[in-house]
C-alpha cells in the first residue's frame, strides 16, 4: 500500500482549506491500512495528518481520537519524541496544559530538543517557563 500516493490528494485539501473533507478521505484511508498498521509503511503520517486537519478544523475531540492512534507506532518508528509531541500538542489545544507539559518534556528529551524546532513557541514555552 503506496500511503504517500494516497495522502496526496489529502495534504492539497488541507492547502485548499477543506478540512473536513480531508477528514473523511483520511478515516477511508485509515480503514484501508491492514492491521497491524504500525507494520505499514508511513501509515503513522494518516495519524500526523488527521491531528493536523481535526486542529484546522477546530474539532478537538477528533484531533484527540487521532492523537490516541499516535502511541501504537512507537515501538516502530525510531523513537524521537514524535509520538509524544504529537499527543502533547492535542493536549495543549485542548487545554489540558499537565498532560501537555508531561508529553512535552518525554518529547524534549528523547529528541534533545529538536521535537520544538520551528514549532508553535507556546509548547516550548510549556516546559520552560511554564507558561
């Protein structure tokens, strides 16, 4: 399965402000990946892309369900802090600022500091002057 091919057309939504509509090619997609998905190659994009479009579209309880679809690639991928950034992010703009600050400071680590470069200043902010 060619995930990036199939993101294409997703990702030029996205560019065009059609959130939701990329929302429902991303939940086809998601359903196309076999199980187990963490086995799929780039299958953890479909999960980078629908925090991505459910934030945009201001539906946090969405961006919260594809966040919690973040931590069954950790073992797979080379663990950098991704999946946990991605779960702090959702949880900061959810206003959940402890699980953020909690997920922010794994990612910090693990990733020696590169998980907050040319990111939202904010969640870096989190961990370091807690604010």
């Amino acid at each position: 399965m060619d995930v990036m091919a199939k993101l294409r057309p997703i990702g030029a939504m996205y560019s065009a402000g059609d959130f939701r509509g990329g929302l429902v090619e991303l939940k086809s997609l998601w359903s196309e990946v076999p199980d187990p998905k963490p086995e799929t190659l780039n299958a953890y994009l479909i999960v980078e892309y629908g925090v991505a479009l459910a934030l945009k579209d201001g539906n946090f309880e969405q961006a919260q369900e594809w966040a919690d679809r973040a931590p069954m690639f950790a073992a797979k991928r080379q663990d950098m802090g991704e999946v946990e950034f991605l779960v702090g992010k959702v949880a900061f703009e959810r206003g959940d600022l402890e699980k953020a600050k909690e997920q922010f400071i794994i990612a910090n680590a693990k990733s020696e500091g590169r998980a907050f470069e040319a990111k939202d200043e904010r969640y870096r902010r989190l961990i370091y002057d807690g604010s």
